[in-house]
C-alpha cells in the first residue's frame, strides 16, 4: 500500500522545509519513502509543490494525484485540488477570521499559520503545524514526529524544539477526533529506511573518490552538487570554486587534470554549450575531464526548474574535431553515486573527457538507497613514477592510452593545444598528425570493451520490453509492474552507460543473441524528449534494435501510471 502527500505553495513559505521534514519522520518511521519536487524559477512567489509518496514496499517513482494535499495559497488549493484521489483529504490554511462554510468537499480549513504564530510565536513554524496535521490524518503516532524534531533542531536548543511540538500537536488536534485516521496509511514498521536524494549521492561520491577541485558556474539544476561539495570541503580536502562563466571553469578543470589534480565541473544544457571549446581542448591534451552535465528543457534558456532529457546527441558529439568520450546516465541516488565514481576512474584509465547526465527530477528527487559509504577512497590516477628524461608525453601505444607523467618532476611534460607530435610539441606534419589522432581514437576500443550491459528487470522471456536510460529507470520499473499486474509479460531494459555500446551486450539483453535467445514482440524506448534520441543511438551503435517511441517533454517528470495507460491505450 503507498499513499502521496502533497505540499504546495509559494517560494519562501516552507513548502521544501515541510516536504523534507516528513521525508525524515516518515523514513525513520520505516516507511519507504520516494519524494519529488515541483518548482518555478523564481526567488519568490509562484505555485510550488513537493511530493512525499510513503509505502510498505519500495517505490521508485511519484505519482500524478495526490491523496492529501496540503495547500498553503489558495491558488494551490483551488489548482491541485481536482488532482486529490476520492477519498483524499486537502488541508487549507485559511485565515483564522474566515468562515469556512463554503469550503469545497474534502477540503479541512485550518489556519496553519495562524496557529504557528499563536503556539509558536513564529509563521515559520506552520511546516509543523501542517506536519502534525497530516500524521493525525494519517493515524500515526506524533511521537515519530517530536522526536525527530529533537534531531532536526538540536543546534538551535530546547525552545525550539519545544515551539515545534507544541505547533505539531496543535496541528494533529485541530484534526479533531471525527477526522484522525480517516485515510488509509501504510503500516510502519519501526525499523528506520536510508535515503538519499540524487545529489546529494553524486556529490558523495566525487568526494570519496578524492577529487580535490570542483568549480562551476552557477545553473540549476547543477548547482546542488558544487553546493554540495561546498559543505564538506574541510572533510575531503576539496577546493570548491564559483568561477565567472562555463568557459572559465572548463579550462580550470583542464590546468587541474593536467597538473595531476583530480577535479570536475557540473553545468547545464547552456553551460554546456560554452564548455564545448574546453571539452575539446581536454580531447586533444587528452586530459581525464569530467562533466556533470544536468538536463533541463531547452531550447536556449529553456525551462530552468524543470526536467527533460533532450541533451543526449548534444553530450555524444559536443566538441570540434573528434576524440573519444564515456557518457554515463544514472537512473537512481545509488547509481548515481557509483556512477560518479565510475566516470572519474573511466575518464584516469583512458585519459579522456567523461561527461555523467543527469536532470532536475534525479537532482531532486528523494528515494530508499542504501547507505553510500562515505569513506574516502581515491580512485586509481593511472600516473607513471619511472617517467624520466627520455619520457615523450603521448607514446604512441597499442591501447591509444601513453604513459601519464605529471609535470615537475624528472620527465618534461609538454602539451600543446594545435595538432602535435609524441614529445607534445607543435606540428604541421600530417603522417604525426594521423599517427596521434589514430593513437587518441584507439582508446574507444578499450572504453567499449569496458562499457557496462544494461539493468534489465523482469522475465527473460517478456513479450513487451520497455528500453530507457538516466532518471526514466523508477517510472519504468513501476510500469513493468503495472504492466504484469494487468496480464502483460513485460520486462524493462536500463542503460545507466549510453555510449560508447558494447553491442554484443545489449542484443544479449534485448533478446536477440545468445543459446536462449527470444526477442520480444514488442519494445518500446521510454525517453524524455520528443524526438527518440536514444533510438537513434541505438541505430548509430548498430545495435539491431527496431523500438517504437514513448516520449514526453512537457517539463514533468513520467509517471509509471502513465506509461503503462499509454501502452495499454
């Protein structure tokens, strides 16, 4: 059983302060819990809202209605109240003088606010109030509550924590007896649930993996991650630098990789753009750049706050000229943490740029994980030591990847940025040219080699298969399930690698090689833009795989309900 709580309003009313309070209640509760955000690109005002979808099985994505809606605006109210389930319940606050007789069917008026500012002394405290409300609907015990409040507050000292269970049981009371209780809630089973939000989990694992340089232009939704590294710095030992533009902080990254230092930077759709110069830059000096590149819809500008993944042909053929490249897309706070820390040793081992994609929804989203180890534990640099004087910088090898010395030691390590010879010295020489570029482009041979098989989930012999990549991986899992609840032999087949594609892998996946292969009758690539981008690497990477579309690019995120009405429409 799952049910989903949805707080809205506007920017700077506490609407993420209530989501992530009851993400954390709930969650140590031992409900499972996935969460998802809603929000404008403005500093203030707007309709935003946040999704806590609570179960007593695992979720994997959010949902579309929403079966208590907690409204702090009336245009949050009278908006999302036709997307509230039948029998579900919407908490109003309402001014404490208004007469709430004509309030619509199934809607209670309590004046949150009203009521923070009489327990608490403070409007801030109406997540509290509208906290204790919803664990009163709900039928849960407070004490869950208060007792995080204890954790959650504990810097700030005992008033506050006081202040706040007091609101929390003013909100739980104005329920009154006749409504507590009154929708159905999964049972908790007391034993607390890890979580982790997207990311959170990639900045994690960039520090665990002993990258000690992170700079980037600030552009949502890739600013929570600079963010992020920002907040441990002093732990790991990391530089963290807002530089003045994408430009700026691309070749940063390439004067630190060289230098030995293990470092990334992290953009979005337009940063991304102005990187393109430094990508290629790290191509040639075959330097190991790392790029978190966090979709949002474009065109240009595009929607800041909202979610897509249009930027996938633009990641595989970014640059002037052509080099080898790793993209990887995680599709869940797990995998993107060891995602993340695949890229920074993928992009070391070959001496390539590596570009991880991600979007607003897995930036945002919250969800059960595992707990991500947090220990520091580099990853491997791939650096030579016996470099001496006789060392040429770009040895041409049977690999493509030459011995990486770095500079100040023995060995003279020279680059140049035009077209060059072994020792990295300036060139005309054409057969020099053709040797290093072949030498550069070999490393595409290993990189495939090592490209990681799709997830699949489901029955080997599944009739329908749904084919996805990045963040779709939770609505396409939740729609398999949908799909096999309705009578459909359905499976899912998830790439959390999107090129380079080892292509014997993937038709073993699908179907189509192996001593018990069976195709399935119908595949369909879930994808969140308009026109199949992945389809179409899938044709370039001469996979064999002929998939109709399901696509959406409205901004908002798939829903498993969605995909599987789709389907079965």
């Amino acid at each position: 059983m799952d049910l989903l709580i949805r707080v809205a309003g506007e920017a700077g009313q506490g609407v993420q302060t209530t989501g992530n309070l009851l993400i954390a209640a709930m969650a140590e509760m031992g409900l499972h819990v996935f969460a998802i955000q809603s929000y404008m690109s403005r500093i203030r005002g707007g309709l935003n809202w946040f999704d806590v979808r609570i179960g007593d099985a695992p979720l994997y994505a959010g949902c579309e209605e929403a079966d208590v809606l907690v409204a702090l605006t009336d245009e949050a109210r009278q908006t999302l109240q036709p997307y509230v389930t039948d029998g579900g319940a919407t908490l109003f606050d309402a001014d404490p003088d208004a007469d709430d007789t004509g309030a619509p069917e199934g809607c209670l008026c309590i004046p949150l606010t009203g009521i923070a500012k009489e327990t608490g002394g403070s409007a801030v405290m109406a997540n509290a109030v509208a906290a204790g409300a919803v664990f009163a609907l709900l039928g849960y015990d407070l004490s869950s509550l208060t007792a995080y409040f204890a954790t959650a507050f504990e810097k700030k000292g005992e008033e506050t924590i006081e202040a706040n269970t007091k609101c929390a049981e003013a909100g739980a009371e104005r329920i009154g007896e006749a409504a507590a209780g009154s929708i159905d809630a999964p049972e908790p089973t007391g034993e607390a649930v890890s979580v982790a939000g997207g990311t959170e989990a990639v900045g994690l694992a960039a520090a665990t993996a002993g990258v000690k340089f992170a700079t980037a232009y600030p552009m949502t939704p890739a600013t929570g991650v600079l963010t992020y590294l920002a907040g441990v710095d002093e732990r790991y030992g990391i530089v963290v630098e807002q530089a003045e533009d994408e430009i700026a902080a691309v070749n940063m990254v390439c004067g630190a990789t060289y230098a030995g230092v293990p470092a990334m930077t992290m953009t979005s759709g337009g940063g991304f753009a102005l990187m393109a110069e430094g990508l290629s830059l790290a191509g040639i000096h075959e330097l190991p750049l790392v790029i978190i590149l966090a979709q949002r819809p474009g065109p240009a500008t595009g929607l800041p706050t909202r979610t897509a993944q249009q930027d996938l042909l633009f990641a595989l053929h970014a640059g002037h000229g052509e080099f080898p490249r790793a993209v990887f897309a995680p599709g869940t706070p797990e995998q993107a943490y060891h995602l993340t820390r695949r890229a920074l040793k993928i992009a070391h081992r070959y001496q390539t740029p590596v570009i991880l994609m991600t979007d607003q929804y897995l930036a945002d989203l919250v969800m059960d994980t595992p707990p991500l180890d947090d220990r520091l534990r580099p990853i491997d640099r791939y650096v030579t030591t016996d470099a001496g004087e006789e060392y040429v910088r770009y040895a041409v090898t049977d690999d493509g990847v030459s011995p990486r010395a770095l500079p100040g030691g023995e060995a003279m390590v020279v680059l140049d940025s035009d077209a060059h010879t072994e020792d990295g010295h300036i060139t005309e020489d054409l057969e020099a040219h053709l040797r290093l570029q072949d030498k550069r482009m070999r490393k595409l041979d290993g990189l495939t080699e090592h490209a990681l098989a799709p997830d699949r989930y489901g029955p080997p012999d599944a009739d329908l298969l749904l084919v996805c990549w990045g963040s779709t991986y939770g609505p396409c899992r939740e729609a398999v399930d949908r799909l096999r609840s309705a009578g459909r032999r359905s499976a899912m087949l998830h790439f959390g690698q999107v090129w380079p594609l080892k292509t014997r892998l993937v038709r073993r996946a699908v179907g189509l090689e192996g001593n018990d292969a069976r195709p399935p009758d119908r595949i369909v690539c879930v994808e969140g833009n308009q026109t199949g981008q992945f389809r179409t690497v899938l044709r370039e990477a001469g996979v064999g795989v002929e998939a109709e579309p399901l696509v959406r690019y409205d901004g908002l995120p798939f829903t498993g309900k969605d995909i599987a009405e789709r389907i079965l429409s």
